[in-house]
C-alpha cells in the first residue's frame, strides 16, 4: 500500500504526462522555455498538509438567542444530545451577528470549523423572522376584522420585498 504522499507523487506523474501530450511546439527556442518551466514544477504547487487549530470558543446559540441576534427558533434546533445548546466559535459568533444585522461577510477557516452554520442561521433567522412577521400580520388583521386582500397583499409584499431593496429590486414582478 502506498503512503499519501508516493500516490502525490504519482498522480503528478501522470498529469505531466496528460498535458505534455497536449503540447505542440514547433519553436524550438518557446518549446525549451516551456519544457524547462514544465519541468520545474511551476505547473502544480507541493503538497499543502496542515491541521485544524483549536478555535477560540464564542459562547452557545442559546446566548445568540438571548442576545437577540437569532430568534428563539434556535434554541429548539441547535442543541446536543444532552439537550444543551451547541456551543460554537468565536468567528461563527461575529459572522452570525454581522450577517443578522444585514452586513456582508467572508468565513475563511479549515474544514470542520463551522462556516456552513454562520450563512445557514443568518438565512433561516431571516426566514424565522418574516414568518413572525407575517404572523402578526395576520393576527392584527383578524383583530381588528378587515379582510381587505388588496391591503393584506400589499403588506405582505412589502415585508417580503423591503429587505431586497438593498440587491437592487423585487424578486417578483408587481404590477398594481
């Protein structure tokens, strides 16, 4: 059995050999610059080994919730099997609160390090948070006794259409 980095080398091999079949040089003076470039490596970098630090920890959902940053919703998703609630890193907390206050943000970090969960909560708090919305949109209309459809449609457009003002337009075509 190979170790990883005799399959590395290997591999190399045979990609060298792939693209030189590609190459078609009649300069000979371009084809030696070339096979002299080629042959030096510049074509595939060394192998990158490197391993996940220890990440500095940012607290737990559950502070994010009580903090205001994610709606309660959370505190019944992101828990353990102990039913306590995930703890998460530092960078997962800044990049939650900067994506929930509308900022754009950029999570470089190793794999396993939780990027996915800093733009899955900032997409599905949104989603939590119109479904509030919506709700108590509906409550105040039952309250209140208007069934007006057009009044209850423009509502509920704009709550869907505000927060894409700032990407330039509606996602749905109007007309009124």
């Amino acid at each position: 059995m190979k170790n990883i980095f005799d399959l590395h080398k290997d591999v190399l091999t045979e990609y060298k050999a792939y693209i030189d079949s590609f190459i078609n040089i009649a300069d000979n003076r371009i084809l030696s610059t070339v096979k002299k470039d080629f042959d030096s490596g510049n074509l595939y970098p060394e192998p990158l080994v490197q391993f996940n630090p220890s990440f500095e920890s940012g607290g737990t959902v559950e502070d994010l919730v009580n903090n205001g940053v994610l709606v309660k919703d959370f505190n019944h998703i992101f828990y353990d099997g102990e039913n306590k609630s995930w703890s998460i890193y530092k960078h997962q907390t800044e990049a939650i609160v900067k994506g929930n206050e509308g900022k754009s943000f950029v999570v470089t970090s190793g794999t396993g390090s939780g990027k996915s969960l800093t733009y899955i909560s900032t997409i599905f708090n949104h989603l939590f948070r119109l479904l509030e919305l919506n709700h108590k949109i509906h409550e105040e209309e039952k309250a209140s006794g208007l069934l007006d459809k057009k009044k209850t449609v423009s509502k509920k457009s704009n709550v869907v259409n505000e927060p894409q003002a700032g990407y330039g337009g509606n996602l749905f075509n109007q007309e009124n």
